[in-house]
C-alpha cells in the first residue's frame, strides 16, 4: 500500500493504492464489470475536510489493462549462466554415450573372471534369450541397462535435491551437485575395474539433480512472459550437448582403437575438465536467486515424509509439495503423469531405433550417429528459433501440437521400409520433442510457491526420470516379442491419451 496526501487550502486529499506483489492490483479491487474502483468519503470537521481516494494500479497507469514494463520482457543474466552450466555438464555427460561399447569390449577382457561385468553378462544373456534378440545386441541391452540404472538414480536424486535447495538456497546445492559430478569422473577414471566404473555412474546419476535444479533457478528468475525462453535454452543445451558431446566421443572412440592399456583415462581426465570448468564457473557467475527470507523455513518441511518421493503413489500425487491450492494439485498431477506417460513411450521409441535401423535398414554406427546428429540439429534449431519465441499464451496450444505430432511419428517409423519414411517420422520425432518438453517444464513452473519451486521441479524430473528407466526395459520387451511394427502403432495409439489429457486441462 503507498498513501501520498497533499493539501490545498482547506482541502485535504489521500490517495491510497493497492498493489499486490506482483505489482497487480488484488483479488479484491478486480471487478468482471469494471477495472477500476472509486470511493469517495467526505468527512466534514470544523476546520477540515478530508476526502479519501482508493484507486486501482491500472487507473492511476492511465489504462483499463495491467502494462509490462519493458524489463519485464527481457530474459534474465541468470538463465543464461544457467544455459552454460548446462551445456558443460551434457557435453561431458554426452561424449561418454559412443565410447560405451569401447568400454565395455576393455572390461570384457580386462575385468577379472570373479568381477562384477561377467556376473552382469550373464544376466544380460539370460534376458536376451528370453526376449528373443540376437547376440549382435547384447552390447546394446547392456548400455541400455546402464542407462536405465543412471535414470532411476536420477528418479531418486532429482526431487531430494530440489527440497534441499528451497530450504538452504540454489547455489550450495548446485555446486555440491557439481562437485559429486566432477568426482564421478575421477573415479572413471581410476576404474580399472568394471565394478569401479559401475560406481562412478551411480554417483554421477546421484548428483545429477543440478538438471531439475537449473529449471527451479529458471522459475525463480523469470516473470510468466519469459519462462517459456528460459525453459527453451534449457532444451536448446540439451540439443547441442547431444550433437557436439557425441561427436567428441566419436572422435574418442576412434582414438582408442589404436590403444593399449587404460586409455579410458584420457576421455575421462577430459571430461573431468569440462566438470570442473562447470564448478568454476558457476562458483564465480552464478549469484542465488532464493532469497533467505522466501525460503522454505525447516528441511523436514520441505521434504515431507521421505516416502513421497520412493513411494510411487506418494511422487504421482506430488504430497510433498505443501501449501498449495487444491485446483493447483490437481493441475499439478495430471501434468506430472502425462509427462511420465509421454516420456516412458518416447525413451521405448528412442531407446529401440538402434535396434531397428540395424535389423531393418543395416546402419552402421557411423549412419547411426548422423542420424541421431540430425535430430539433435532439427530440435536444437526448433527450440531456438521458435519455441524460446513463443508468448505465454501459446505455451500450452504449442505443447498439446507437439503430442500430437508424435502420434504420426510412431506410426511412420513403424511402417518405414524405405528411409524416406523412416526419416519423416523422425522428422516429425524431433519437431514434437523441441515443443513438448520445454513448454511442459513451463507450463509446471507456473505452480507452486516460491519455496516449493526446487520441490516442484525436482518431482516433475524425478517423474521423468523414472519413465526413462522402465520405459527402454518395457520396450525392448515388446520389440522382440511382438516386433517393431506392433510396438510402434501401439505406442502411437497409446499416445493419443496425454494429447487429450492436456487439451483438457484447465492450466494457461
């Protein structure tokens, strides 16, 4: 509230405005019939007369409608560090994607006959057998396990790490983050055995809660007209981290044919700079965007209970997430499980492409990589040059397009037996992942008070993750016991479901 008065003879006048904290009048000064409010009191004395003026924020602007200043529209220095942070830390989480098989063919000759690979092997064997796959894949079901390890890590770390920081602010979680990153890469470096490198993963997907946490900082930082921005760089890092990061692993890979010995430690001492690049400069450019005094005030209160985040009913129903509205819940769990029922389709198709384009079409890894460079390039281009563009009002119409474009992508992939078909279907693939992810993560940031922000976030990852790990396991189980054609249109139907979901929704 600002009071002003002013006096002219006898005449004495206040003004009185509301504003609210976001500098818009409150619920009680709006009106469906009027945007302004006047009353006018007149007390009479014997030496005074005092007249009092409530007038609304957008009167006294000269305007019938709430104006945003110029300021208001610009993207904040802060998201840009964010986009940085990024970018370092997926090149380096990215070049290690092409040297796995490397890898994996050193530990299978180096790795002790009593060691943790053979133990694994023969699992992977057992699955691959009863799912019916050639013994070409085994490598390929054995990434896969890897990586659906690294995402139900993730699954558990993304929503911890989001609580922490609403309670002790962005900053110091973000680098303990980091810090747990860079030593996941001095351990792979030291691995010498499997077991070893196995453990650097674990703590690597333990600490990568930084990626929800970036999206927290995002919210903090950004006005409703430009989240959609910020939340679009976050997916323009994640494009460019997975053309640029691969290619130096290719390069990697190439190199360590010629080798002998540990010559894993060179990728890995690389990236470990990359890692410790990303602490430094987050360190010195990055300043906190949780003030102490819109923190959440006690970690038990930010956290809950600790079963909402392990039990699944619990981090579908997002109880950890206090102090919120019952229409924002409910708002809050549909888009939550339409993003999990999204991506666990998605990582199936994305996760089993390897193997199709392998059975059906004969790519060689190098076809392979240009492959999945064009799909990086088409949503890198996507998210810069028109998702980070779009005005508030067009996030949720551009999110519920992009689902449905999925739909004729599953089916064209699974009907291509030229590559002119295949390569539209992932055309439309990578068009429909540059819409819908960023839009979704903004469409959720708008939920949620300022100290459940990392909460709200770190759940919604978290939900993410958990879809990344079950669904390349569920999918490599339909590939190979119903083929690629059945699996593909069945997905492409199933998804029609979170594309009516959303255009349901009554979020803005």
């Amino acid at each position: 509230m600002v009071q002003t008065r002013s006096t002219i003879g006898k005449l004495r006048t206040t003004h009185i405005t509301y504003t609210s904290d976001e500098g818009q009048p409150p619920a009680a000064f709006q009106s469906s019939r009027t945007m302004t409010e006047k009353r006018t009191e007149y007390t009479t004395t014997t030496s005074t007369v005092t007249k009092r003026k409530v007038t609304s924020t957008s009167e006294l602007n000269g305007s019938s409608t709430p104006t945003l200043s110029p300021g208001s529209l610009k993207t904040h220095p802060t998201v840009y560090i964010v986009f940085v942070s990024l970018l370092l830390d997926l090149l380096a989480f990215t070049m290690i994607l092409p040297l796995l098989p490397s890898l994996l063919d050193h530990y299978s000759l180096n790795d002790r006959p009593s060691g943790l690979y053979p133990w694994l092997l023969a699992k992977v064997r057992y699955f691959q057998e009863f799912v019916g796959a050639p013994d070409r894949f085994n490598s390929v079901l054995f990434g896969g396990f890897l990586g659906s390890m690294f995402s139900f890590l993730q699954f558990v770390a993304s929503p911890l790490v989001g609580g922490l920081s609403d309670v002790y602010g962005r900053k110091p979680v973000m680098l303990i983050c980091l810090i747990g990153i860079a030593f996941s890469y001095v351990l792979w470096a030291l691995s010498k055995s499997f077991a070893l490198f196995v453990l650097a993963r674990i703590v690597g997907g333990i600490s990568k809660g930084n990626v929800s946490l970036s999206m927290a900082v995002i919210a903090d930082v950004s006005s409703l007209a430009t989240r959609g921005r910020g939340m679009a760089l976050v997916g323009i890092a994640f494009s460019v981290g997975f053309i640029v990061g691969p290619v130096i692993g290719a390069l990697f890979a190439h190199w360590s044919h010629g080798q002998t010995g540990d010559w894993f430690v060179v990728p890995a001492l690389f990236a470990l700079a990359l890692a410790l690049a990303d602490v430094t400069f987050v360190l010195c450019c990055f300043k906190e965007t949780l003030p102490k005094e819109k923190r959440a005030r006690s970690v038990a209160g930010s956290l809950g209970q600790a079963t909402a985040y392990i039990n699944l009913p619990d981090l579908f129903r997002f109880k950890a997430v206090k102090n919120i509205s019952h229409s924002d819940l409910k708002e809050l769990q549909r888009l939550g499980f339409i993003y999990f029922v999204y991506l666990f389709l998605y990582s199936g198709l994305e996760f089993t492409l390897t193997f199709l384009t392998h059975h059906a079409f004969n790519y060689t890894s190098m076809q392979q990589g240009w492959m999945f460079f064009v799909i990086g390039l088409t949503m890198a281009v996507m998210q810069g040059g028109y998702v980070r563009r779009l005005p508030e009002h067009k996030i949720k119409p551009t999110a519920v397009l992009g689902l449905l474009l999925i739909v004729p992508a599953f089916i064209c992939v699974g009907l291509a037996s030229s590559p002119i078909l295949l390569y539209t279907g992932l055309l439309l693939f990578a068009i429909s992942t540059a819409m819908v992810v960023p839009c979704m993560m903004t469409l959720v940031s708008k939920l949620g008070s300022h100290d459940q922000k990392g909460t709200v976030m770190g759940i919604f990852r978290s939900l993410g993750a958990l879809a990344r790990a079950v669904g390349p396991i569920v999918a490599s189980i339909a590939y190979w016991s119903i083929g690629s054609t059945v699996t593909y249109l069945l997905g492409g139907v199933a998804l029609f479901w979170p594309w009516i979901m959303l255009r349901r929704s009554n979020i803005a």
